[in-house]
C-alpha cells in the first residue's frame, strides 16, 4: 500500500477540523501564498521548518519522508 503524502495528510486533517487554510497560515506564521503552493498547487515540496511551524499549529506530528 502507497504511503500517504504529507501533503494530503495536513489537508485531510484541516478539513476534519473544517479549517481553512487561512487559519493554518495565520496560527502558523507561514505565509497563505506559501501554503497554497505547498498544499493546493504542489510547486514546492514542504521545508523541514514549514512542517514543524503546521504540526505545532495543528497539534500534529506529519513528517517529511
């Protein structure tokens, strides 16, 4: 079985905790255009800094893999 992306991971979760994306740029500090090209457009890959900013912003522990 194909291991999930982080990516869809912290998506799956914003959306079972019905938040926007907007309210993990702003509880994270990082940028809404930065998220948005993480997560939605998939032009970037997520810095080891980023991810830690979401976990402690969502209460997570996704890795980088």
């Amino acid at each position: 079985m194909k291991k999930q992306n982080v990516k869809d991971l912290i998506l799956l979760h914003l959306e079972q905790e019905e938040r926007p994306l907007a309210w993990l740029a702003r509880k994270s500090g990082v940028p809404y255009g930065t998220l948005y090209g993480i997560l939605i457009h998939r032009i970037m890959n997520i810095s080891d800094e980023n991810l830690e900013k979401i976990n402690k912003a969502m209460g997570t522990d996704f890795t980088n893999d």
